[in-house]
C-alpha cells in the first residue's frame, strides 16, 4: 500500500488498469496489452500467440538465450510474474528463478520429492523440505 497525500492508505492497483506484459518467448520480445479475455494477442515478429507474463514481468534481454530458456520453463509451467493481488496491496513479488543453476536445482527438487514444477519454481529456498 501507499500513502495518500493525507496519510489515508490507497491501493497500488485499484484506481488504474494497468497492462500486462506478453511475451513471445520463440522471438525473445516482451509486449505491455491490455488484457482481454475475448482477444487472443499475438507477435507482430512470428503472428504466434503472445503468453501472458503478469504484471511485474522484467524480460531479460533479447540476446539473453540463457534468460529465455528459463522464462520459457516459468512460463510453460503456467505460472505468472505476478507478486500483488488485484487491488495492489496484498504482498510484494513473489519469487521465480532468474539462471539456468537456479532452475537445475528446483528440477532436481521437484524429482526428488514428487512435487509439481511449478510448487518448486515457486519457492524462493529449494531446500527448504515440502510442507
């Protein structure tokens, strides 16, 4: 939350509609839309569909191949880079894996363990035990 001019809390999200962020991860490009549920968004590079990233998305840059690799598995995992709820003030961004390493390691947790990918690739510590 933030402060308004008199000290009054005032929701992040709830006065604007802010775009989100797509992503064509085979083009290695980002674009903020709208959201509409009525309109598939699509690459003006490829014309493939767009994926919706979330609202705190920050894509790595283009020539990054190692970045959109691991963007491409948070992604295909069904999981946003989304850390607020929908008016702003519920929590901060939550954590999703930025390297190749980081990646490898929730793999190997979520193997070990039996959990989904996406529970793994969620949790800032891959160490700590499920629960």
């Amino acid at each position: 939350m933030t402060a308004a001019r008199y000290g009054a809390p005032v929701c992040y999200y709830a006065m604007t509609h802010y775009k989100l962020h797509y992503a064509c991860v085979p083009c290695r490009v980002s674009f903020k839309r709208h959201a509409d549920p009525l309109r598939q968004h699509l690459c003006p590079n490829c014309a493939g569909p767009l994926v919706c990233a979330g609202h705190d998305f920050a894509p790595p840059p283009r020539r990054d191949l190692r970045g959109w690799s691991v963007v491409a598995a948070v992604l295909g995992e069904g999981l946003r880079y989304e850390g607020r709820s929908a008016c702003g003030c519920g929590k901060e961004p939550g954590y999703r894996p930025r390297t190749r390493a980081e990646l490898r390691q929730r793999r190997i947790v979520a193997a070990r363990y039996g959990l989904p990918l996406s529970e793994t690739l969620s949790r800032p510590d891959h160490l700590t035990p499920p629960g």
